[in-house]
C-alpha cells in the first residue's frame, strides 16, 4: 500500500470515528434528559458539555489538514473529559458513553498516526483532562 492511499484510508477512519463519538455525545445526552428538568441545574450543563466534546472532535477532524500539530491533543482532552462522565457516571451515563471514548482514542490514534506521534505521548493529556472534568464535577457537587 503506498504512502498516499495509507494517509486516505487513515483520514476515512478518522472521519468514521469522528461521526460514531460525535453522534453518540449528542444521542446519549438526550436519552437521558428528563422532560420535567431537575432540581440540580448540573445534569443538563453536563450534558451541554458532552454534546460540545463531540462537535469538537468532529470539528477537529474537519480542520485538521489546516492545524498544527499542538491540535492534535483534542481528541486525547476529549477522550480524557468522556473517561472522567464514564468513571463518574459509572451508574447512569457512563457505560453509554463508553463507545464515544473508544472512537475519540480512535480518533487521536489515527491522528498520531498520520502525524508520526507515539499514543504513548498523548496518554498524559488523556489523564490530565480526567483529573481535571472529574476534579470540577466533585467540586461542583460539593459547592452547589
């Protein structure tokens, strides 16, 4: 396979990543919302947050022929924020969010991939980003 074909058909994966943990960060969040709204204003917030992770990524991987390579934590601050909802959310949202972590490692494999980065590199945003949602999440419970 040679260099060019093996650039498009990790770009086509990318995008198909991309598309699954997007449609799931909006799909997910809408099944669990409630009609009648909550008495904690946070649910819906995080939810917000979801759906905007989503586009993100997805955005991410639209422009990425234009970025440079400092963009390509993205998708591993993405991975880590949907890592901390499926931690988190371990008894409500998280198992259905699971999918969308999976496509955003995908997606920032792929990326790595094309670029000549080692995942191995990025692990450390992924952590960093699920401390970070896990540690505002915990602190917003506990102040509001």
């Amino acid at each position: 396979m040679s260099g060019s074909s093996n650039k498009t058909v990790l770009r086509v994966l990318g995008w198909l990543a991309a598309l699954a943990g997007a449609l799931t960060c909006t799909i997910v969040p809408l099944l669990f919302a409630r009609p009648g709204g909550w008495d904690f204003p946070f649910p819906g917030l995080y939810f917000i947050e979801i759906a905007l992770v989503g586009v993100s990524v997805l955005g991410y991987v639209a422009l990425r022929p234009r970025l440079y390579r400092v963009w390509d934590a993205i998708p591993w601050s993405a991975a880590g924020i949907i890592l901390a909802f499926v931690i988190l959310g371990g008894f409500s949202i998280g198992p259905s969010l699971i999918p969308t972590l999976v496509a955003f490692l995908a997606v920032g494999i792929l990326a790595g991939m094309q670029s000549g980065t080692l995942a191995a590199q990025r692990l450390g945003i992924l952590l960093v980003a699920a401390l970070a949602q896990g540690a505002t999440m915990l602190l917003a419970t506990l102040i509001f």
